[in-house]
C-alpha cells in the first residue's frame, strides 16, 4: 500500500514538473505550500496555505489545482489574484488559525464539480501564473477526515460552562441565605387579575403562544400555567387554555391537574380545560378571537412566543375590556404586548416568572446567576468597546482579544 | 411508580440535555445523522399528538352540541368542515381517475381538496391578516394619545420614524431619513440587543435548571 502511494506521488510530481516546465523562469513558484485536512469541520474538506510573494498585485494569479489520473493535466480548482486570499480573510479565531495572517489560505470544499471522500488522498499544488507565464509548487498529499471537535467554539463553551458554574453557585447560595428580588409589577398583578375575574364570576383565558415544547419561552409559559393554575384552583374559577400545539397541550394538562391537587381542588379540575384548537395561525386566532368575545374572560395571560397574532388577540381582549398580562420573548411582538396589554414581562422577566411566583430559594438562585451573567457581559461590552475604539486610534492590533468574545451566541 | 413519572423523566432529560448540548460543538457527520434521527423522531411524536389534539377538539364540541350550549350551531359547522375537508383530501377524483390522496393538483389540474385551500383557507386567512391594519391603527391611537412622558416620547419618535420612512416625509423634512435611521440603528438596535442578550440568558438558565432537574414543573407540579 505504502509503495503504491508512493509511486503514486511521484507519477503525480512528474506530472506537475512537466506541467510546470511550461512556465518560463520569470514566474517563481509559490513557497511553502502546506495541505492539511481542514480543521474543526465535518470532513470534505482540504485546506491550502502558502506564502505571500514579494511582489503581488492584480497582474499576478495563484490556481488551486488537483491531480486527475484521468488527465494528462491537473485540474484548475480556482484562479484568483495574489493580492487576495489571505489567512486574516477567513473567519477563524486566532486558536484554530492553520497558518500565519500574511500567508495565503484557500479552502476545497466539496461540491462545484469536485467531490471530496473523507479517507481518501488527494494532491494538490498551487501555481502562480502571469500572463501566459506559469510556475507550480510540488504537489502536497493531503486526506480529509471529519473532526470530533469544533474547537472554533472553545470559547462559547467555555463562557457557557462558567455561566453555567456561576448559576449553579447561585442556587447553593440561595439556599443559606435571602436573595433580595426587585419587583416585577406584571408578576404582582396575577393575584389581581385572578381575583377580579372571580369576584366578576368570569373565566380567565391562558395561552402559551405559538412555540412547541422545544422552545424555552413555551417551557417557561407552561411552568407559569402551573403557578397561575395552583391559584385559579384556590378561587375555584374556570381556566380556559387553547392550545396550537398537542404536546404542550398534553403537557399543560398534565401540570393543571397537578396544579389542582396540590391546591387541595382535584374536584374543581377540568379534564377540558386545556383543549386543542388548530395549528394553523390565523385559524387559531380567529378562533380564539371569538372564544374572547362570546366568553369574555376577565384575565387573559399571554405568555410564550408570539408572531403576527399577537396584536389581533390582545386588541380584541382589549376590546372586552379584559385585564391583560402578556410576557414573550419575542422581541418583534414587544410593541404590540406593550401598547395593547396592562402589563408585559419583557423578555428575561418571562423565565424569570417562575422563580418570582414560587419564591422557591433554588429558583431565585438562578435569577441571581444571570444578572451576574448580565454583570460579566457589561463589563465585557465596555472592555470590548475600548479596546476596539483604541484599537483604531493608536494602530494596535487587539485581535486576539477580541476574537475571545466571538461567536458567544 | 414514583421512578417512571419522576425519575425516568429527569433522567431521560438530563442525558438528552447533555447530549445534545454537546452535539452542537462536535462537526461529525454522526453529530448531523443523530440531531437528524432524533427531528424525525419528533416529527413522528408530533403526528401521533396530532391524534391528541384532534380528540381534544372533536371532544369539546360534542360536548357543546350535547348540552346546545350558546353557539352550538357554530360547532356543527366545524364537524361539518373538518369531514368535507377529509373527504375531499382523501377521495376519489373521477376527472383524474385516481385517489386525491391530499394533492392540491393532479395532472395540473385543481383537485377538491386544492379548490378547498385556495378558495377558502387562502382567503380566510388573507382576511385575518388583513384585519392587523385596522388594529395597528385602533392600538396606535390609544398609545399615540401623549397622556404621559413616556406616551409623548414615542409619539415622537413614531411621527419622525413615519416621516422617514415614506418619500413624501422626506420630501417635506429631508432631515427626517437620517433621524430615522439614527433612530432605529442607535437608539432601537441597543435597546432590542439589551434585551435579547437578557432572553438569551434567561433561555441558558432555565435550559441548566431542566437539564438538571431544578426545574420540574413541567412534569406535572412542582417540587417534590
């Protein structure tokens, strides 16, 4: 096996010397040239590095090229200019970065005619040509693989691991002493609204948006349904909660019943109190619409995700003069929860409802954990801000400082 | 009894949590193939909730045409469209000599089930959509009226935003683009990152504490 690679590689190196001696002498061949499978990817791929020529510009051309068995010349892969193609130009942090800024990097992906095998050797060399001049490197032999790590989100993993450490911590201080909470007036007025809708002898309508059981806002709206439910059992009024989607509506059942028997009112539980309407939007509101309408709840609760339904059911519920709390983490839907709602949990606040309506320690310890989170972010923003600002001002290069805070998303 | 309701789930959530938190840092091909298998295990979840939910609904308007409560009639229509609808996406179409078997067209032409979609759940849902304009406009004079600071700041700032975003308020204030675009760009665009950077954090957290059994209100009440 060795040997016949090895016969390959040099039938392959007579072929590109051959090809080379095309070129006349004024055209020197690229230097040290490196294939390597590329990194952190899942495979198919070979990266190409070399180093830049004394003098490069438009007039001269670097071509990426592979041996083909079945031809008597290798293939041209890409030609591009030499001023162009740099290490710096490809978006890698500094960790993972296979050559130099200054040096050349060009990337073979499968596809566009060419199919890389993971396992599989390839040659490759690089030319530089100008006009009709040309000069090829040695072929490289390199064999692309899939890696086990993406090594470019090193550092989101890392910021995820501490955040994770700092609210885990949280929860073990939580439990030896008392977390001041601050006051989320949308929070307050659930007790408000249940007892208004009681004392009117009205249902109060729960909904828990648009998102399935995968989505943390649908989570956390489910999560609320069981505090909100543990008081309307209290009170003994009706709760009506439609659902777009069966899963949560399984699992909503499920938390109301629970919700129910730990108020000591398994009787008062409505098996039909969770219930599926449709999963197509605007059914889903027009049908929702009408249950406000002809129903007219006294609370209605918005929480989950919401997308352009959600200015049509709170203007309605708005229009039956329903006390209205939404809280979503969609950013776009905000205005909308804003202008037509008594109260809206903006964002954080939804996932931070639990916590807040329980009073648990354990959760209140996470609350604690993302506003040191919020802490280490604002000190990174105002770091990163100056280090950029000055960055520009005094020519410094802060790269490798900044590239740490990519990607955190 | 107590280990398949309580523990079983914490488990299956914990190894799942972990797994897949993990899989979005490793690029193999077995990494995709497993996120891939295990979406489509989802979607088969989903189909067979879907049974859930049709049970629910069929369920709940028996209930209301049973006991003629106010607005029955409206249920008998809903039986009535959702066995139309079956019967035309499950029928027999005799133009094109074969089962519609939920195509919208055979052979270019429009199926029942097609004629169904386009001509009815189409413009029905074009009219829902369309009642957003009237709302917007109904939700933007109650919050435009300047009964507080903050109602006059973002009469304000709507009033300057609309003014540069259409080529007459241009035309009139020319001033009004870039104070549009300042606007939105300084002013929103800060606003809306403080806010998802505190969604972000919150999703992160409340992930940790299902992950590791923190959380379990979702399985059906609180804590142990």
């Amino acid at each position: 096996m060795k040997i016949a690679l090895t016969l390959a590689t040099l039938f392959l190196s007579c072929l590109f010397t051959a090809w080379a001696v095309q070129a006349e002498e004024a055209v020197t061949p690229p230097q040290q040239v490196r294939v390597l499978d590329t990194p952190n990817d899942s495979g198919g791929s070979l990266t190409v590095t070399w180093a830049k020529a004394a003098q490069e510009g438009p007039d001269l051309r670097y071509q990426i090229l592979m041996a083909d068995p079945a031809a008597t010349e290798p293939n041209v892969l890409a030609e591009f200019a030499s001023d162009t193609h740099y290490a710096r130009d490809v978006k890698e942090p500094w960790w993972t970065r296979p050559a130099s800024t200054d040096t050349h990097q060009f990337t073979i992906k499968s596809g566009k005619g060419i199919d890389l095998k993971d396992g599989t050797s390839y040659a490759v060399a690089v030319a530089a040509a100008a006009g009709g001049r040309r000069a090829a490197a040695a072929p490289v032999q390199a064999t692309p693989e899939p890696n086990w790590f993406n090594w470019n989100q090193i550092n989101n993993l890392a910021i995820v691991v501490i955040f994770g450490l700092i609210v885990l911590g949280s929860i073990q201080t939580a439990k030896r002493r008392e977390i001041f909470l601050r006051r989320i007036p949308g929070l307050d007025a659930v007790d408000e609204a249940i007892g208004r809708a009681t004392e009117l002898g009205k249902p109060i309508l729960y909904l828990t948006g648009a998102g399935d059981m995968s989505e943390p806002s649908t989570v956390a709206a489910a999560v609320i349904l069981g505090r909100v439910a543990k008081r309307v059992a209290a009170y003994e009024t009706d709760l009506m909660v439609p659902h777009r989607d069966p899963i949560v509506m399984a699992v909503c059942q499920e938390i109301t019943k629970q919700s129910y028997l730990e108020a000591g009112k398994p009787d008062v539980f409505k098996e039909d109190s969770n219930f599926f309407i449709t999963t197509d939007q605007f059914s889903y509101t027009a049908a929702v619409d009408g249950i406000m309408l002809r129903k007219k709840p006294a609370a209605n609760f918005f929480m989950g995700s919401y997308f352009a339904e959600s200015l049509l059911l709170t203007e309605t519920g708005a229009s039956t003069g329903a006390i209205q709390i939404a809280g979503t983490d969609s950013d776009h839907q905000l205005p909308f929860f804003v202008t037509t709602c008594d109260y809206t949990l903006i964002g954080e606040e939804l996932y931070a409802a639990s916590a807040y309506l329980s009073r648990e320690p354990v959760q209140l310890g996470t609350l604690r954990g993302q506003d040191l989170g919020k802490a280490c972010i604002l000190v990174a923003l105002g770091l990163g801000t100056a280090m950029a600002t000055a960055s520009i001002l005094f020519h410094l290069d802060v790269s490798f400082l900044l590239d740490l805070v990519k990607d955190w998303k | 009894m107590t280990f398949l309701r309580r523990q079983l789930p914490l488990l299956i959530t914990f190894v799942t949590g972990i797994l897949f938190a993990v899989q979005y840092y490793v690029p193999h091909p077995l990494s995709e193939q497993m996120l891939t298998s295990v979406s489509k295990w989802l979607q088969i979840i989903g189909g067979f909730a879907l049974v859930l939910g049709v049970t629910s609904l069929f369920h709940i308007h028996a209930v209301k045409i049973r006991r003629r409560e106010s607005g029955w009639g409206y249920s008998v229509v809903l039986y009535a469209a959702i066995v139309a609808t079956m019967a035309a996406g499950f029928g027999y179409s005799p133009a094109a000599g074969q089962w519609i078997n939920g195509k919208e067209t055979i052979k270019g032409a429009m199926t029942a089930f097609g004629w169904v979609y386009a001509y009815m759940m189409v413009p029905l849902q074009g009219t829902m959509f369309a009642i957003l304009a009237f709302f917007i406009a109904s939700a933007a004079y109650r919050s435009f009226r300047a009964r507080s600071r903050e109602a006059a700041v973002l009469l304000i700032a709507a009033v300057i935003v609309m003014l540069g975003r259409v080529p007459l308020g241009e035309h009139l204030i020319p001033i009004s683009g870039d104070i549009t675009q300042w606007i939105l760009n300084v002013l929103n665009a800060s606003v809306r990152r403080a806010i998802l950077i505190g969604i972000s954090l919150g999703a992160v957290a409340l992930s940790l504490k299902i992950i590791f059994g923190v959380e379990r209100a979702y399985l059906g009440g609180g804590k142990e």
